[in-house]
C-alpha cells in the first residue's frame, strides 16, 4: 500500500522506548508516533538534547520516521491532565504549555521529524468562546515562530470536548492566525466517526490540503473511545483509499493510548488490518 503507516509509543508505554522502536521495525511499520513523555524521551528531564541524538540515531538505524506527539497527559502537571493548557487563565501556565511545545519541535527538528503534533485544551469554565480563541491564537505565536525557523510544520488536532474540536474549528483557527503556511492538520479518523458531520473518507478528502499528520483507530459515532480496528463503526477502505488519494506522505500512525497492557499484539493486530487494506 501506498501509506506510510506507524505505531504511537503512547500505546507502548510498558515498553522500553528502545524495546517499543525495535518491536514496530520488527512488525515492519514505516515509522512511530512518538510521544514525548517521562516514559518515552522526557522532554523535562536533563541532557535531553544528547537524549534526542541518540534515540535520532537509533530511529535512523531501523529505518522509521517519525512524528513528535505532545498528549503525554502529565507530563507538565501531576495532578492535572494535560494541565496546563494554552487556554490556562494565567499566562504564565499558557506559557509553559507553549514552552514545551517549542520544545517539541526543535526536538522534532533534530529528529528529523515530519511534522509536531498539538490541541488546543479545553475552554476553562466561565471563559468566554472569542477569549478563548484569542488566547489560543497568541500562545501559538512562538510555537509557530520555532517551526518557521525548523522548518517542521505545527498540526493541531481536532480534539473532541476540546475548543477546536473540528475541522471547521480548524479553518477558525487559520483565520485567527492569517492563514501561517506552517500551520497545519493532524487528523484522527476516529474523531470523524464521532463527531464530524461528513463520513471519516469525505473528511480526508476535505482536509488533504493541510494534512500533516494523521492517527487512525476505530471509533462509534458519539463516542470518543479510542478502539482496536473491528471494534468501532468505521468503514475503512474507503478511508485508506481517501487516504491514498490524497498524496500524504506523512505517517498514519494507529493511535490506541488505552490498550498498552496489549501494546505489543495490538501493534502487530493493527498492522495486519491496515495491510488487508482495511476489510473487516
């Protein structure tokens, strides 16, 4: 098949970063959805640069691509999932969200990342809906700054409860921010199975123009659980071909973050499917 297709370590988060990049080399994926996490290349901890060239030349030496992921759920805050956020009401927390993105990409960067994966967060209580997007869109300016000067486009995913939660979301945001070439889409199919008005392929297709990352699992309509591929509704030669169609040549990474306990099986599980070309 034509799609470059990968595994996210946040569904290997058992599993040694090294043992995780060796497993899915192994499987014979394209590459890895690497999220940056106390487990997995801990964006916090010192010496993460000489960290970085060394997990680069192992990535380099299995032959897999790779995208920066940044959901690692507490990876800033203990006791706060995904806290703070670029929505926090006080701009220092904004600033350490915005912080460690930067820190994200120039990570990527040395990586030879496709592009850096991010969300928005949710819209904290009582804030209003254009404060928000305000807010948004000016914690982003340095993040879009660095992946201007790396050369690694930002994708931000549409998240479901989160402020930009679509793809119409999305294009909101690109008029805030006037429309920055750098700026550009992760889309999770899953995601489109749950919530977009259009069926997961006709959102490929609507949003090829700004792919530059995409996750895909299984999915119910109304119901944002990430499943095993067969589990869900979603009908997945049509997507795979939407996906093909396209031209994307980033990774489509499988995305199953609450299954780890059966990372390994799953991961070759997944595999298989996506090569049958998607039939159930």
């Amino acid at each position: 098949m034509s799609l470059r297709l990968g595994y996210g370590t946040n569904g290997l988060t058992d599993l040694r970063l090294d043992d995780a990049l060796t497993l899915l080399a192994d499987l014979g994926y394209d590459g890895v959805g690497l999220t940056l996490d106390h487990m997995h290349l801990d964006p916090m901890a010192p010496g993460l640069a000489a960290r970085t060239r060394l997990v680069a030349r192992r990535l380099d030496q299995l032959g897999l691509g790779v995208t920066v992921e940044t959901g690692a759920r507490y990876v800033l805050d203990p006791r706060r999932k995904h806290g703070p956020s670029l929505l926090d009401p006080d701009p220092e927390q904004r600033a350490v969200r915005a912080g460690l993105l930067v820190r994200a990409v120039r990570v990527a960067a040395d990586l030879g990342a496709h592009a850096v994966h991010c969300f928005s967060g949710i819209r904290p209580p009582g804030m209003a809906q254009d404060t928000a997007w305000k807010l948004l869109a000016h914690a982003l300016g340095p993040v879009l700054d660095a992946a201007e000067s790396t050369g690694v486009p930002l994708a931000i995913e549409p998240e479901p409860g989160h402020l930009l939660a679509t793809l119409a979301d999305f294009h909101r945001l690109r008029a805030e921010l006037g429309d920055p070439p750098v700026l550009g889409l992760t889309l999770d199919i899953g995601h489109c199975q749950c919530l977009e008005p259009l069926p997961p392929a006709d959102c490929v297709r609507a949003a090829a123009p700004w792919l530059r990352h995409v996750q895909i699992e299984d999915m119910r309509r109304g119901v944002h659980e990430h499943l095993p591929f067969g589990d869900g509704e979603i009908d997945f030669p049509p997507v795979l071909d939407a996906l093909a169609g396209t031209g994307y040549r980033g990774l489509t990474v499988v995305e199953l973050p609450r299954h780890s306990h059966a990372g390994p099986e799953l991961a070759a599980r997944s595999l298989r499917f996506l090569r049958d070309g998607g039939i159930r």
